[in-house]
C-alpha cells in the first residue's frame, strides 16, 4: 500500500525489521518496506536510516541525529550490524550498551559505552567474530573518515575542499540511488566524488566513479562541473591507461605512517 501516512523512513525501517525473524538483509529489509508501504519509498533514505540506527555502525555519525555524543538507548538507536549489509534488532542485553562518544583527538566514535561488563565484546572483538568481511569494512570506515577530516589538495587548485554537507547529513559515505559516494566535496562550487581504495585500485573503479559523477550531476551539481578523485595505496597500471582518456578523474596514492614515542615510566 502506499504511504499515505508519511511515516518517516525510519520508522518503516525499524518496523520492518520488528517483523522479520533474526538477520536481516538490506535488500530483504527494503523489499518489506516496500510491500508495506509501496514501491516510492526512496532506496538512498531506507540505506541511510539502517545505517544510522545501527549502534554500531561507524559511519552513523554522519547522520544529524547523530552528530552528539549519547548513550544508544533512544528511538533512532535500533538495530546491530551482525556483518557487511546485515542487521538484527538491537538488544543491549545481548550486544552490549553502545555510545557515540568524543575520542580524545575531539572526532565522534561509536563505541561499547563505559561501565558494561567485562565479558562484553569490544569493538574490535565483534568485527572479528562477527564477520572478517565487517573487519576490513571498518578499517576502510576508519581510513575513509580520516581522509574527510584532512582533505587532500590537488594538483593545479588553489581552492581547498570543503566536506559536503546537507541539513540531515554530510558528505561521508553520501548515499546515492546508484550507490554510496565515500567522499562528496565540493571546491569554488564544483563537485569533488573521492572513491577510496583500502589497497590496490582496480581499473573497474574508473566505471564505479563513473556512474557516482553522472549521478551528482544530474541530482546536485546542474552546471557545476563534477571531477572523480580515485585514491589508494597502489594505483595499477591498467587504471593509469584508462584514466588517461577521462579528463575529470585524477588519481591519487596514499602512504600511511605509524610514529612510536617512548613513554616515561614512573618510580
């Protein structure tokens, strides 16, 4: 049926997974939706409102609801990644209490809230046993959100980028209809897609920036122009000869650096 109601999609998200037994799928969680409420339930707003309503999902912090350090125990705080694209309900009893809580370099990070017992799983502990696949999401959660936070320059603009932001959202992991965008930002008004690569940048990434560019053009940018940034730690040769007949996309490498400082010892 239709939503005549216009119950926010959260709502319908939280609801749809209160009627499925165990985990869930993102796929199978939209699918009833939609035979709920009917096919015009945008897909881009269902993926953002399990994304945010999961206690511990990293990227929930983009989300406005969000954006504050709190304990998980209110209405937009229900459901719990069991692995890449699956969910179950979120039962504190079972998963432990989470928080979204300021680290001590000031960024936002979910986290199991201080003061839960000893046997309960750490971060760390639940992406391992839950899921290897989860594991390296996080880390590319991690890498990603470093990178929003320091922006890179490029070459031959003077202009720096500035992180994309809307009223209910900013710019990291920016849900499209086509997919999710790693990074949006913008520069003198044009429009900036970051696709970020753990490791080697295979050259179907140049078909994936692709589609996310004419997306953003056609839904955001009008007659700004779109550029493509593909940035790893290894850029293949076959992805540098395919780059070269796309004007608009630049590749980047990254290098990561550990520095270890000795501690003083008291006594």
């Amino acid at each position: 049926m239709n939503n005549g109601s216009k119950k926010p999609v959260w709502q319908m998200v939280k609801e749809a997974v209160q009627q499925m037994n165990g985990e869930c799928t993102y796929p199978a969680i939209k699918a009833k939706i939609r035979s709920m409420y009917g096919d015009d339930v945008n897909d881009s707003s269902m993926t953002c409102s399990i994304i945010s309503g999961a206690v511990n999902h990293p990227s929930r912090i983009h989300y406005s609801e969000n954006k504050k350090p709190r304990i998980s125990d209110t209405p937009y705080d229900y459901l719990f990644n069991t692995g890449r694209g699956k969910v179950v309900r979120y039962e504190p009893e079972k998963h432990g209490v989470w928080e979204i809580a300021k680290a001590t370099d000031g960024d936002l990070v979910v986290r199991l809230a201080d003061g839960v017992g000893e046997n309960s799983p750490s971060v760390v502990e639940t992406i391992e046993v839950t899921d290897n696949a989860y594991g390296m999401f996080a880390l590319e959660a991690h890498l990603r959100d470093y990178l929003a936070r320091n922006l890179p320059k490029l070459p031959d603009h003077t202009a720096p980028l500035t992180l994309y932001r809307t009223d209910d959202r900013d710019g990291v992991e920016f849900q499209t209809d086509v997919g999710p965008i790693d990074i949006l930002a913008t520069s003198s008004g044009d429009f900036y897609v970051l696709e970020l690569k753990l490791g080697r940048g295979p050259d179907a990434t140049l078909g994936q920036i692709l589609r996310y560019m004419g997306w953003v053009k056609e839904h955001l940018a009008g007659e700004k122009k779109v550029y493509g940034v593909i940035v790893a730690s290894d850029i293949g040769q076959k992805l540098r000869y395919a780059a070269t007949q796309v004007p608009n996309v630049r590749l980047m490498e990254y290098d990561l650096k550990v520095d270890l400082r000795p501690v003083a010892l008291h006594g």
